[in-house]
C-alpha cells in the first residue's frame, strides 16, 4: 500500500492530465467540426463523428479513473488532509 500523500499526489497528477486531454479534445474536435463544416457543409456526412466519439470514449475512461476508481472516497481523504494541516 503506498503512502497516503503519495496516493493524494498521484490523482492530482491524474485530475490534471484529465483536464488538459479535456481541453485539447475541445479544440481539437470544434476544430475538424469547423474543417467538416466550411469544406463540405451539412449537407454531406458527418465525418467528425469517428473522432467525436471514439475519443470521447477514451476521455471517459480518463474521467473515470481520475474521479472515481480510488477506492475510498478521495474527498474524505483530501478533507482528513486539510483538517490535518489546520491543527
């Protein structure tokens, strides 16, 4: 079992790399929507879906893994942490 601060470090470092593939997958994905859009039109089919959704399903397994497979509840940690520090 690996120390609790080194728990807590590691799924920060977990959160923040989820919300940076967050936002890149924001830019990237409004992006190729734009390319879609002014290249061909909704007229013609929606390619940008297989990126849409294939990476949307990574990013939720990202989410996942960030938010909620820690176990215990992380937030109760992170408040024993806190209330540890105010003493």
């Amino acid at each position: 079992m690996e120390p609790r601060n080194e728990r807590l470090w590691k799924i920060a470092r977990l959160r923040a790399k989820f919300k940076n593939s967050a936002i890149t997958y924001l830019v990237v994905n409004t992006t190729l929507v734009a390319i879609w859009y002014f290249t061909s039109g909704p007229r013609n089919f929606f390619w940008p879906v297989f990126p849409l959704f294939f990476w949307g399903v990574g990013l939720a397994f990202n989410y996942y893994q960030a938010y909620w497979d820690n176990g215990d509840s992380v937030q109760k940690e992170y408040d024993k942490l806190l209330r540890e520090d105010q003493q």
